[in-house]
C-alpha cells in the first residue's frame, strides 16, 4: 500500500511541476506574443520600435514621431517582387503610429480597418506562403485633398499616381521596410523568418521598422525690411520708414504659388517623387498680410514642391502684392529660381523678401536641410 501511495505522490508531483511552468509564461503570452509559445498560432505583422521619424504635415516641418499619431492613417503595401507575378500581402491598407503602451518614449505601428478600429494583421502560414520576402512600402499622401492614391504594379515597378489639388499643400512622406538575412541566411520578411528570429534571440532587431521620410522639398517665404545685404542698423531704419502717423507698416499680401503641374506620381520602391500633366493653376496660399520686420517674418507655414531639375517653363513663381501706408499697391510676379542641380527633397529653401520701399524689392536664397543646416546659395533683384 505504502508502495503505491509512493507512486502517486510522484506522479501528483509532476503533473504540479508541469503545471507551474505554464504559470510562470510571461504575460505577453496572452496577447500578442501568444504565437512565441504556440507554434499553431499565425504570427502576427509587428513593427519594431522607433523614436526617430521625421515626419512634416500641413506645411509645418515636426521633427519628432508624435505628429505621425496625430494623421488619420497612411497606408501600407507589402509585396514579394522576388516571383515572376509580384505577391502582394498588404494591399493600401491603412495603419497609424501609437506610444507602445510598454514604453512611452517609443512608438509603434497599429493597422486599422475599414472603421478605423485597431486591427491585428498576420504573415501567411502556408509552407509556401511563409518563404515569401516581403518588403513594407508605407507613403502618406494628404488624403483630404484628393481622392486616395491609385497604385500600380507593372514591370517590377509600383507607383501611386494622384491628382494635385490647388487648395491644399502637404508633405508627402515615404518608408521602406527591407529584412536583412539571419546568421544562419534565413530571408524574410515571412513567418518563418520571424520566427526564426525568436529562436536566435534577435527578434527584437529584426522585426520591420518604418523611418519615414519626406519626399517633397518645402519652401518658406521670410519678408524683411531692408536690402539683402543691408546691417542689421539698416533694416531697422527700413522697418521705422514704412511707419505713418497711425502705425502702419508695410503689408504683403496675395501670395500664389504656381507649379505648372496637376498630378504626381510617388515611387513606392524608391520614394521618389515626380510630376506630370501640366497646367497654370496656382496653389492657393492664404495667410494675413504680414509686416517686414528687421529680422524677418515667415508668410505662411511653407510650401511644398515636387523635387527635380526645373527648365525655363517650369521653374515655380509667387505673385505678391506691396501695399504701402498711402494705400498704394504693386503686383509683382517671381520666379523661385532652383538651387543648381534643381529642388532636392527633405531639403528646406528659404526664399527672403527683401523690401526697401515700393521701388526696392529683392529675392534672396538661402538652403536649409531637415534638420536646419543653413547655407546661401546666392539672390536675385527685382523691381
């Protein structure tokens, strides 16, 4: 009898051990990471951490991720180009950045669908299916001013093709996401990859991350009192000479923008972006008249410009209106003419207004990168 209760004091022991180890899974096996522990379970499209996007909307350059989080979605494609038909895993699907509710210093990336609701996305499980190697193409095109971009696939190649609305002007931001091969030369992105990953304890580093950046080059216009070359003693002169009795300044006004396109085409492999379908119709840029000042003031909250080499005919222009205290106006028209080699995206130009008097108004170049690295690149005289 003894002998027997021994055996199954032991047998009570393991099934406890054996019990306590499921215990002690980390909490995540419960959410997200639940396929880390269950071979059956798909493996969900996750995205590594990152705190260093670059991301600029509505005119305004944000050089931190918090804005991305902000936008209403950008969208997502994932594709194999490596068979002879390209395999396609993420078709414009709409995601968001949110804080990793782990870390609040970080980001990730949630899909969406079609209401809006957070949804989980997952790699195919199919033998075949799982060797695939996709790549992440992730572009934010300003949806409320055109109708959602049409993507192609044809010769290898992907582009989203969209009409240009002269109401609004936007960033357009562009991410890839490539995989890198495991130590022991496994290729990914697929389920076998990630998972993979996990076995060789660098899943961490190689899930896909989504460095965006800006595929269009910006513009700002600066009005300031006095000449390009004045000191800083004749600017304030110029600026105390635009005074009258009542305190009125100098005003700018009425300044458009003309791109002499209508559509555009963005490279989702290489995010670069390029025009076509030439018209005049001029962007619309609003904002209040402002005053020249002797250090300047900003008109608007910027413009931004498809990248490229630009001929004589294309080459974009502002019109702008002086008017002086006496109520007397001057429209002037000027060519923004391109640094040499032409606009280069994620590259900032500031174009200054330099205004003397009604007579005396010139256009002065300056070169500033995202992040602001400034730079001349020379000016112009006019009037």
């Amino acid at each position: 009898m003894k002998k027997y209760s021994f055996i199954a004091i032991v047998v009570l022991a393991i099934a406890l051990s054996a019990c306590t180890q499921k215990e002690l899974l980390p909490m995540e096996a419960m959410g997200e990471n639940a396929w880390m522990y269950d071979e059956t379970l798909p493996v969900p499209i996750l995205f590594g951490n990152n705190s260093g996007m670059q991301v600029t909307t509505k005119g305004t350059a944000i050089n931190n991720m918090s804005d991305l989080c902000n936008l209403d979605y950008f969208e997502m494609m994932a594709v194999d180009f490596g068979q002879s038909t390209p395999d396609v895993l993420l078709d414009r699907v709409h995601a968001t950045g949110i804080i990793d509710p782990n870390d609040n210093t970080k980001y990730k990336v949630q899909f969406l669908d079609a209401g809006g609701s957070a949804v989980t996305r997952y790699y195919p499980q199919t033998t075949a299916a799982e060797r695939r190697n996709y790549s992440f193409y992730s572009y934010y095109i300003p949806f409320e001013s055109t109708a959602n971009p049409n993507v192609s696939i044809s010769n290898g190649e992907m582009n989203a093709t969209f009409a240009l609305n002269p109401d609004h002007n936007e960033d357009i931001l562009w991410a890839r996401a490539d995989a890198t091969d495991l130590s022991d030369g496994t290729q990914g992105f697929n389920a076998q990859y990630i998972r993979r990953a996990r076995d060789l304890n660098v899943l961490d580093v190689s899930q896909p991350v989504l460095n965006f950046s800006h595929s269009a080059s910006l513009i700002h216009i600066i009005v300031r009192a006095g000449s390009a070359d004045a000191t800083d003693a004749q600017r304030a002169f110029a600026e105390a000479s635009f005074e009258d009795a009542s305190g009125v300044l100098l005003t700018v006004g009425k300044l458009k923008f003309c791109p002499h396109w209508s559509n555009a085409s963005l490279n989702l492999k290489t995010g670069v972006l390029t025009n076509s379908g030439r018209n005049n119709t001029k962007f619309n840029y609003t904002s209040t008249a402002v005053k020249p000042t002797a250090a300047g003031v900003e008109y608007g909250t910027g413009l931004f410009i498809i990248p490229g080499v630009r001929e004589d005919t294309d080459i974009p222009s502002i019109d702008f209106t002086i008017t002086t205290p006496e109520g007397e106006k001057e429209v002037q028209d000027v060519l923004l003419t391109p640094p040499s080699g032409g606009f280069v995206a994620g590259q900032n130009y500031n174009y200054y207004i330099n205004v003397s008097s009604l007579e005396q108004v010139d256009i002065w170049l300056s070169l500033d990168s995202w992040p602001n690295t400034p730079g001349d690149l020379g000016g112009i005289d006019i009037g």
